[in-house]
C-alpha cells in the first residue's frame, strides 16, 4: 500500500461537525433499513422480522446507494450537506459541488 506524505500532521478540524454529519448520515440510513425490515419481512412469533432471498440485500444497497454513491456523485452525503462539510482529495481539492 501506497503511503501518503503530508506536508504538516493532519488535524482533526472540524471534528464535532464530522461527527455530526455521520450521525445524521447512518440515521437516516438505519431508520429506512428498519422501515424496509419491517414492511417487507415476516415477522415470528416473538415479534422479530426476518428477511430472506433478494429481500434482505435492499438495506445494503441502501447503504451503498445513499453513502458510497452520493458521496461519488455530487462530492458529499446528506449529512455532509447539513453540517456544511466539503469532502476533499488528499491533494486539497474538492471532487465536485455539494448539492
């Protein structure tokens, strides 16, 4: 693997906010996974719900759609956007506008 050699010490900036924009990102993200198990599953006999076959692969893809797929394609993810966070490149750029 390729190491990266930085011109001073990363800081944590802005750390709060990139806490915050994760947050706000993976509870989106849990809260329709849930949605989708609970309208799409069966439930059992102990009040669980359970995914099987092709089903149970749309919350993963949920996940890649709204984190990976945002992120490449407009440069930021919702929480991102929300907390005014500009993702760059390790050379200092940022790969395209947010929303």
């Amino acid at each position: 693997m390729q190491d990266f050699e930085f011109l001073e010490e990363p800081k944590p900036k802005y750390i709060g906010r990139r806490y915050l924009a994760g947050f706000i990102d993976y509870a989106i993200v849990n809260t329709i996974a849930f949605m989708l198990i609970f309208i799409m599953g069966t439930p059992d006999g102990e009040g669980n719900y359970h995914l099987n076959g092709l089903p149970a692969l749309l919350p993963v893809l949920f996940w890649f759609l709204f984190t990976v797929c945002l992120e490449t394609w407009f440069g930021a993810t919702v929480g991102n956007s929300i907390v005014h966070l500009k993702p760059i490149t390790l050379s200092g750029y940022a790969s395209k506008d947010i929303f």
